[in-house]
C-alpha cells in the first residue's frame, strides 16, 4: 500500500486555491495549506481533515522556507507543490502605482520562483515529485490594463519552460513540472483585484471555478507540461500561434471597449495587494453576478 501523498497549496484561502484543496482532502490527500489569511486558513484546514495551515506570504522567501519546513516536519515529505497564489492590479499602466506593480511582480512571479526553489530541492532529494505553476491565458495573450498581470504570468510560463529543459537534461524524469492556463474564471479574484480602471471590471470570457479545479486535480495524479482549460483558452492558443498579430489587435480592441467604454464607473480601490481582505473567501466569485446586473440595466 503506497503512503498517503502530501501537497503543498499556496492561495489556498479561496478560489481555484480552497477548491483543489477540498477535492484533494476528499481523495484523501495530506494537505499543507499556505495564505495570508490565518483564520480563513485554520476553517479551512478543520473541513479538510489531515491538513495544517501554514500563514505566508509567497513573495517572502522566508516564508516560503518555512512553509516547505512545516509540511515536512508534518508529514516526512512533500509529493505535490501547487503555485496558485494570485494577485492583480488593473488599470491604465501609468495610472496604477508603480509600488502596486512590483507587488504583483513579487507575489505572482517572485512567489513561484520561490515555491518552486524550495519544491525542486526536495524533490531532487526524492527523485520524484509535481511542481504545478498557474500561470494564466494571459500569460499567451496580452490584455490591456492587466500590464504587470501578463509580465508575471508571462515570466511563470517561461521559468516552468526553463525547469523542464534542465531536467530534462539531467535526466530527472521521476520530476515533473506543469502549468495551467486558464481564461478569466468566476473565484473571488476580481474581488481582491486593485482597481484603477476607473469602472467595474469586466473580463470576457468567463468560465466556472470548477472547470479549473478538475485541471488542477487531474494535474496531480497526470501531469502534463501545459494545460489549457476550456474551449476560449484551447482556441485563443491555436489563434496565438496562426496570427498573434491579428490576435493581439482584436484583444486589445474588444478588451477596451468591455472595460473602459461598456462598464459601469466605478472608484479605485486598492484591493488585497497590500493587506488581506475579509471579503471572497469561497471558491466561487461575484463577478458573474455583476456583469449580468450591468447587462439588465443596459437594457432598460
């Protein structure tokens, strides 16, 4: 009988973060449970049953040592890594502070990079293990007003591109490392988004949590280098590589006639950059919700 394997999930507060980690919990997996947010954390980790809740911040590699640390001193090993911790601050790029853009930067690159610094030297130890990065559909495709957004997502897919090159060269084939690409989803994100577009957001498309949920599960017992999750995301990858030019000039087009001519005004608000929010801790978002609002008042 093979020993129950142990996963480490940072973002795990909310979103597609607490949707894997319940799924996991349901198919018996150790969890190490990784977030800013301690007390939404510690609910989480009681519903899931073997799992410990570790408060950290990813862009501090301090923390993210102790994070590898606590889960192994827990449970003797580490078999699952899974970079999901997210952040965003959207906007006209001059208009958002350049301290926002560097937060995004440190947490969404910056915190992979450290994740999966502490992931592959204990599975080099092992020879064997899964590193999963979510990167992003932005990540492939440029969207206006999400600039330091794609540059970090950008920069996921590149650095998980180079880990498999090395291992590779080395022969490590016990180790694997896999990204997912999904479109935008309906989680808490753009509740603890900064907003400096001057309106309510509005991505386009949207697809369900779950959909990304069900990538990431199957991720951990079938890993494949890149995942992309849904019809929008396996079409705008084809197009990408058919006429990115044309690609990026429709995108960018559609993209701001959606969010700066379409969408409601709105205030700045600063978001969970800088400090946790109370608000969004389920899986699901509201972001559905509001663009249907805004549709049936356009209509009366």
């Amino acid at each position: 009988m093979e020993p129950t394997r142990t996963v480490v999930i940072t973002g795990a507060s909310s979103g597609f973060g607490r949707g894997t980690a319940l799924r996991l919990a349901a198919n018996g997996f150790n969890l190490v449970l990784a977030a800013r947010r301690g007390q939404a954390l510690e609910a989480l980790a009681e519903a899931c049953g073997d799992a410990i809740a570790v408060v950290t911040e990813v862009g501090n590699p301090d923390d993210v040592e102790k994070l590898a640390k606590a889960a192994i001193a827990k449970f003797n090993r580490i078999d699952v890594w899974i970079n999901n911790a997210g952040v965003a601050a959207l906007g006209r790029f001059d208009d958002i502070p350049l301290r926002d853009h560097q937060r995004v930067l440190q947490t969404n690159l910056g915190g992979v990079v450290n994740g999966s610094h502490v992931a592959l030297r204990h599975f080099r130890q092992l020879q064997s293990g899964t590193l999963i990065n979510i990167a992003s559909m932005l990540g492939r495709t440029p969207s206006p007003y999400y600039a330091s957004y794609c540059a970090s997502k950008y920069g996921v897919l590149g650095l998980s591109d180079a880990l498999r090159q090395e291992l590779r060269a080395h022969g490590e084939e016990g180790i694997h490392i896999c990204t997912i690409l999904p479109m935008a989803a309906d989680t808490p994100f753009y509740e603890h988004a900064a907003n400096y577009t001057g309106h309510t957001l509005h991505p386009f498309p949207i697809i369900d949590a779950e959909a990304v949920i069900d990538a990431i599960v199957a991720a951990v017992d079938a890993p494949r280098d890149e995942i992309t999750v849904g019809l929008p995301a396996t079409a705008a990858v084809l197009s990408e590589r058919l006429a990115p030019g044309l690609v990026h000039r429709v995108t960018g087009v559609v993209s701001h006639q959606l969010q700066m001519e379409t969408a409601e005004p709105a205030a700045h608000a600063p978001g969970s950059l800088h400090a946790p929010v109370a608000i969004g801790t389920g899986v699901h978002g509201d972001i559905r919700a509001q663009l249907e609002a805004e549709a049936q008042r356009s209509r009366r």
